[in-house]
C-alpha cells in the first residue's frame, strides 16, 4: 500500500480545490509508475504549514523570495 505525505505552505490552501487536485495528481503518478492496482490502494496525505514554521538554509520562510528559484506566484503572503 503506497503512502504519501506532502507539506506544503498552508497559503496553498486558499484555493479549497488544491488538496483534491493534488491527491488525485499523486495518485494519478503512483498508478503510472506501479499499475492501477498500486493505485486503487494508495494514501495521500496533504498538509499545510505555516511559512514561520518551516525553515530553508537556517531561516524561516516568512517573505517572499525566501525560497530562490521557486515559483511562488500562487503563493499570499500577510
């Protein structure tokens, strides 16, 4: 039984379609890769974290550029 755990931003959630597209993207991914079987039988988890809570290179990423060569453009910021 595949599982998967994503983190991301918890911003990406503004949009209430984004944890639908996203499970189904992964699922979609690991029937490809292992068969539909695989597929029919996998667990995808998505969370959201603050910015303040997750760190990149020693520093929060609470403003926007924080994550170099990232495209953040769906991304809000406070």
């Amino acid at each position: 039984m595949p599982y998967l755990e994503l983190k991301v931003f918890e911003d990406r959630f503004v949009d209430p379609e984004f944890p639908d597209r996203m499970i189904a993207a992964l699922t979609e991914a690991v029937s490809s890769v292992l068969g539909p079987e695989a597929g029919a039988d996998t667990t995808v988890i998505v969370e959201g974290v603050q910015r303040a809570r997750w760190g990149h290179g020693g520093r929060p990423m609470t403003r926007p550029g924080d994550m170099k060569g990232v495209d953040e453009s769906a991304a809000t910021y406070e």
